[in-house]
C-alpha cells in the first residue's frame, strides 16, 4: 500500500492500474444531506474485468465542503 498526495501522481497511480480493462455498472447510487453541509453518499454496483467475471463493489464516502464545489477527505 502506498500513499499518493498530488494531483499528476494521483492521475499516474490511476492510469498504471489499468481501470480501462474493466466495466463498471452502477446499481444504485444515494445521497444524504450531511454534517455541515457536506454529502454522504453510498454506491453499490459491479465491475467486470476481462475475464468477464463480475464482482459486487460498494462505496461510501464524505463529500466535503469548500469554495469551489466539495473535497474528499482522507484519513489515516
């Protein structure tokens, strides 16, 4: 596991893991209004790989609010 902080080594991580192999279906996606403003938000989904196997996936995460749209934060 790695830690990856700016933006042009967040796009290269990304790109090396080659996400353009697999589809990703979106199931259901929600959203709740959150503590000071911010979004809660909940995917469920699957994504399949080029062995046509899919496998389930769910994602929560805070959207963050700032000036200029929402962040998400990260913890350690």
């Amino acid at each position: 596991m790695s830690i990856t902080t700016t933006m042009d080594a967040i796009n290269a991580k990304i790109l090396s893991l080659n996400y353009g192999d697999f589809k990703a279906e979106i199931k259901s996606v929600d959203a709740q209004e959150s503590l000071n403003g911010g979004v809660s938000v909940l995917v469920t989904g699957y994504m399949t790989g080029m062995d046509n196997i899919q496998q389930q996936f769910t994602q929560s995460f805070f959207l963050a609010p700032q000036d200029k749209g929402y962040f998400v934060p990260c913890s350690y």
